[in-house]
C-alpha cells in the first residue's frame, strides 16, 4: 500500500480525517490544499482538504459514492 502524509497509508488518512469531520473549514485559496481519493470496483470516495493553522489538515468537503452494477461495466 503506498505511503501519504507523514508515513500513513492512504487508507488511514481518510479514516482519520473522517473521523475527525466535526465541522467543515472555510475555503481558502492562499492556503496550501490537497486532495485524496481512492476507488474501487465498487465506489470512490474523496477529501478536499486545507491545511490549517497548526499544520493539521482541516475537511472542506468530501465525497463518496457506490457504484451500480451498470456503472461497474
């Protein structure tokens, strides 16, 4: 699995900022920004995210969605 931010794997990046998502950042656009995604045969799903004042990274927006068999194909 390839390594992200700060050594984690990419998986627990985004299970760490959803579980922290306790309120939306405002966006920014003087500040430093990234974006994860992932996919899978069966969904995708991605992060917006801005870094914040004390170099955490701060959720702007998030996506997910499951994918039908028709989209699969």
């Amino acid at each position: 699995m390839k390594k992200g931010l700060e050594g984690k794997s990419r998986q627990g990046v985004v299970k760490e900022s959803l579980q922290h998502l306790v309120k939306l950042a405002h966006f920014d656009k003087k500040i430093k920004m990234r974006i994860i995604c992932d996919a899978s045969y069966e969904g995708l799903g991605a992060l917006l995210l801005q870094q914040g004042k004390d170099d955490t990274w701060e959720s702007l927006s998030c996506a997910s969605r499951y994918l039908s068999e028709q989209l699969r194909s």
